[in-house]
C-alpha cells in the first residue's frame, strides 16, 4: 500500500487498479530516471540515489574483503561456508521480480556434521586420495558389464557373470562399506546397501546409479585413444566405457559412504544405496527387482528423497547453471508392419510391402510432432530461469524471454528464434520421432511378404501414450487407404474398401509404452530446497579454477529414460543429477573415447558427501 501511494504521487495520471499492477514488480524499477533539469522533484531522486550508491559501496566493500581473506580460502572451512551463506542470500534476495519468477536458495552445509565435512575436504584435495579415486573408478571401468539387448534372464544367461567380477572388485576396493552396511543381492545381481541410521521416525534417503554399461562397436575400437574398457588415467581423463555413464554414480557414491565411515561418522538418517544392472536396455531384470524389493522392504513412499544419474551442471564465462532433471519424457517405440503377398521379383505388384512401408516413413516424418512452448513446463522455466540469472545470455533472447510471460506474440517469437538457433528445442519442447529400425525382405528375386519399422517416440511431458496412438492412426490410415491395405492399429481394426492388398499392422514394438514421468515438488518444497541448496553450497567451496561465481539453479527434463521410470512409488521427490560438469566429458557417454575429467570425478564425490551430511541433519527432509 505505501509503494501505491508513493507511486501515486509520482504518476498523477495512472489509476489505483494500474498501480496494484506495478506492485507486482520491484517499485524501484518503475521510478522515472533522474532528470537534472527537473530542479522541482531533484531533492527526493537525490536522496535515493544516494541511498542507492551508499548500499552499492557497502555490498562491494563486502565482496571485496571476502574475496581477499585469506580465512575464506580452505575448502570446506565453517567459516568460508558461513561467509558464502550470507553473500548468497544477498545476491539472490536482492529483486523482487527475479525471486518471484525463478526463486533460489542460498547454499546449504552441515552445521552438526561440519567436523566430517571439514576433515574429508582437506582429505579430497590432496594428491593420495585423488589417485585412489581415479584408480577405483578405472578398475571399475576395466570390468566389462555390458548390458545386451538380447540377454535372459540372470541365472539363464552365462554374460551376467561379468557382474559378480565387479562385485568382487567393489567388496576389495570399499572394505568398510561391506563390513558395516547390509547388502541384498537383488535378482541375483543388482545390489541394495542399507546404512542403518540411529531415528527411524526419518524417512530414509536413496542413492542410486547402474551398473552397466553399453556395448562398443567392434569397429571402432582403432579410434579410441585408450582402449575402451582400459580405465586408464592420462594425467587428465579417466578413458574407458562407463566412466561418463555411470560408473561415476557407482563408485562415487561408494567412495563418499566408505570415506565417512572411515573417521567414524554414523548416520542418524538412513541411507540406501542401489545399484541397477541393465539401465542401458530399460531396467528390465535391474531395476524392476530393486522396486518391488524395496517396495515390500520399505513400504511405498518410503523415501525422503531419491537421487539418480542425470542432469549436471555447466560452469560459464560468468556463472554456474545447474540443472538437476524434476521430469522425464515418455516413451513409446512403435512397430508399423506390413504383410502381403509375396511371389517372383519378375512379376511385381505396383507397390512391394517395402516400398509401401518406406511411404509409412515417409507420411510420418511429413508431419513431426509441433513444438510448442508452454508457460507452465519445465523446459519454460529453464529458460526464465536463464532469462533471470545467466549474464551470458544475449540480449535479444533475454528480451524475448521475459516478455513471453505475458505477451503470446513474444512467445510465438521466442519458439521461433529457439527453434532457429537452438537443436535441442524440439526435443525439450515437443514429442519426438524417430524411424531406427528397419527390416524386410530375404532374398533379390523373391518378393518381400513382409516389412517392419520400428519408430522411437519421447513423448512431451504434457502429452500422453493414448494422444499419440491416436494421432499416428489418423496420419497413416490414408497412406493405407491409397494402397489397399486393412489396417490394425493397436487392436482397432479397419478393412480395405475394395480387395485387400495386404495388412498394415500397427502396435507397441516391446509392449513397454511409457507415460511422461511425474513432476518432481520443485518451489518450497523441502527435498528440492536441500538438493538445490547442496549444490550451491558444494559448488561454492570448490577450490577449482573458475568456480568462483555465482550458481543458479534452474530445473530441467530428461530427454531420455533412467531407472528412476521404475522408481514412481517409491517417492515423489526424485531427482535426476549426477553433479558431472559438461565440460569434464571429453566426449560424451554412449560414443567412441568416452572419457571423463579426473578432477570432475572428485567433485562428483564431494557432493554426494555434502548430500549424505546434509540430508543426515535437515529438517528439509522428511
């Protein structure tokens, strides 16, 4: 009320329900600029501006002296963490507007743990600890557990094996951890730690990684500069398969556990660790059997607070962007198959069942899946969140950004800017497809009686598996009207007008259609508070070069699927973030010289550290 009044002073002309508008906005921003000419209303702006400089000298003067002291400097320090705390919640509280749109935390560390936190953070930075870590995250690498698309069940299949090599491996490398905490091999070998803590009225926290890996193509091993399941430490890398995706998980969770009991620390929260097997082909022996395990151990909605492989965080020219993933696309691999009758090539009918589902292919990827904006998605509010808080975002896009929150136009333009310069707007803003798989035919003189395609879906977090059957009907019936064909499309059946030239058969390739993930509690919700003011804070005491600036957190959304699609009941805050820099792959999972940054991996360890301690003594969780 007292801003409407003084703005009304200022703006004689505008009405009290205009003015209740404003108020929205930090006031300071609306105040007209200060015209030296305008001797009538000088005094007032005067003392403003000199109220603002007072406050602009004095938050510099504190910038300044807690850069320079040297009491700031030790990582981990009480002091550096207190310090850092206060200028946090300076920085982040200082515009209204900034709060209300993309609201922060400030960093969060252990108080009553603060001895654990202090004592591993001198032991993580020095050079004997740091070769340890590399070389438990090689040996891990050098254990090939490769995740077949085609393997039985464990027990029926002699590849499963490789996985109780690793167990072994883990049982020498983290003798602690096997000596204190429960562990419960899951369908033989995926594997639940349980670290009993002292209070069972607090829900337990989860940490969970996978264990395998994917497959390297034999021809392209020559192209590694180490050998891909080598582990081999350059001086800079770790190389090998695995070590971006998710061995990192793996061991630096087992190393953050084995280093805390190592001087002493006992939990008053439980912890559970789990581990999965086969992630890379959907969870399928792993994580299914790690669910159903913990859901009769623990009972649904068990957890506190559930912590996966997934997003990271990106270190810029003037910030850190983190982005720990709050949702997860669907998915939806759909098989179009066509059967008709087959004969001699020499004789062919107009159109061979090849040629028919190549039009299939064709009609589809005529009409891609709109990309849209939508101003309640997570993907909208990553980029608010930019908009807000990254410096290095241009201009013209930040412009763009802030008046799409209420200018459908700006929206329009902005979808259309994005999807100029930007590759990975489709994919965050809209379902996508993708033809991977085709087969038909046997032989060059035999006509094909049958030909298949598999088309991949990531289904858009605001659409559904039902929305999509639909519309993939609708886009292909004609093509199968125009050639003759009856049509079965996921059991509703059509028949050809006129004599049938064949079927097209249309339905979920593996029987594993997925819905979009639920959207993890994000604002006040206090898991999200803690995971956000964890990072901060872990971030903030690092002692690399260039992370000396300011880190903001903005949600974001797995384009892809993790375990943690199995994982629903167990929670509903689920966090998909591994804490890996983007600029400490060398050159992404999934592909040829998969490497990840030494020091990467430590910062890796450090945060599940700081995760574990905080999570221990936070009233956040509950």
């Amino acid at each position: 009320m007292q801003q409407t009044e003084e703005a009304s002073r200022l703006y004689p002309g505008r009405t009290a329900a205009d003015l209740q508008v404003d108020e929205k906005v930090n006031f300071y921003d609306t105040l007209p600029s200060y015209d030296v000419a305008d001797q009538s209303s000088g005094r007032p702006k005067t003392k403003r501006f000199f109220a603002v400089a007072l406050c602009s000298a004095l938050g510099l003067t504190l910038f300044y002296l807690g850069a320079r002291s040297p009491h700031l400097r030790g990582c981990g320090s009480a002091a550096r963490t207190r310090v850092q705390e206060h200028l946090s919640s300076l920085s982040w509280g200082d515009h209204a507007e900034a709060s209300a749109v993309c609201p922060q935390t400030t960093a969060i560390a252990p108080q009553k743990n603060v001895a654990f936190l202090d004592t591993l953070e001198a032991e993580y930075g020095t050079d004997a600890f740091k070769l340890k870590a590399y070389e438990s995250l090689g040996g891990a690498v050098r254990v090939p557990t490769v995740a077949y698309d085609d393997l039985k069940p464990p027990g029926q299949d002699e590849r499963w094996e490789i996985f109780g090599e690793l167990h072994a491996y883990l049982e020498q490398r983290f003798p602690l951890l096997h000596q204190n905490l429960k562990k419960t091999h899951v369908n033989k070998y995926a594997l639940v730690y349980h670290w009993q803590g002292s209070d069972d009225s607090h829900k337990p926290a989860l940490l969970t990684a996978h264990q395998d890996v994917v497959p390297v193509e034999p021809l392209t091993i020559d192209v590694w500069q180490h050998p891909p399941f080598s582990g081999y430490y350059d001086g800079e890398y770790i190389w090998g398969r695995g070590s971006c995706d998710d061995k990192p998980g793996l061991v630096g969770t087992l190393t953050a556990v084995e280093e805390l009991l190592r001087i002493g620390f006992k939990p008053t929260r439980t912890i559970v660790l789990a581990y999965g097997i086969d992630e890379e082909r959907g969870g399928i022996s792993g994580a299914t059997a790690i669910r159903d395990y913990l859901l009769g151990a623990y009972g649904e909605d068990a957890f506190s607070i559930l912590i996966d492989e997934g997003g990271g965080y990106e270190v810029g020219e003037d910030a850190i962007t983190s982005s720990p993933a709050v949702a997860e696309k669907g998915k939806f691999d759909v098989r179009f198959e066509i059967s008709a009758p087959g004969g001699h090539s020499s004789v062919p009918p107009e159109h061979t069942s090849i040629g028919m589902i190549a039009a299939i292919v064709k009609e589809l990827e005529a009409n891609p899946h709109a990309a849209h904006l939508n101003r309640s998605g997570i993907y909208y509010s990553l980029l608010q969140c930019q908009a807000e808080h990254d410096p290095a975002l241009s201009p013209h896009l930040r412009k763009l950004i802030t008046h799409s929150r209420k200018s459908d136009k700006a929206l329009r333009a902005l979808e259309a800017e994005l999807e100029r310069t930007d590759r990975k707007f489709r994919p965050l803003a809209g379902t996508t497809q993708a033809a991977d798989v085709v087969r038909g035919g046997v032989k060059t003189n035999a006509l094909p009686e049958l030909a298949s395609v598999i088309v991949n879906h990531r289904i858009d977090v605001h659409s559904s598996v039902g929305f999509l059957k639909e519309r993939i009907t609708r886009i292909v019936s004609p093509v199968a009207e125009r050639f003759g064909l009856d049509v079965n499309a996921f059991g509703a059946k059509t028949a050809a007008a006129g004599v049938s030239a064949g079927q097209l058969r249309i339905s979920d390739a593996f029987g594993t259609a997925l819905e979009p993930a639920p959207v993890t509690p994000m604002g006040d919700s206090g898991p999200f508070q803690l995971l956000s003011g964890t990072i901060i804070g872990v971030l903030g005491a690092s002692n690399r070069t260039g992370y000396d600036k300011k880190t903001f957190i903005a949600p974001g959304m797995s384009t892809g699927n993790t375990d943690t699609k199995h994982y629903w009941k167990l929670t509903k805050h689920i966090f998909r973030y591994g804490h890996i820099n983007a600029g400490d792959s060398f050159n992404g999972a999934h592909t040829v010289n998969e490497a990840i940054r030494a020091e990467g991996f430590i910062e890796a360890i450090r945060f599940f550290t700081w995760v574990i301690l905080n999570a221990d003594e936070s009233p956040l969780l509950e």
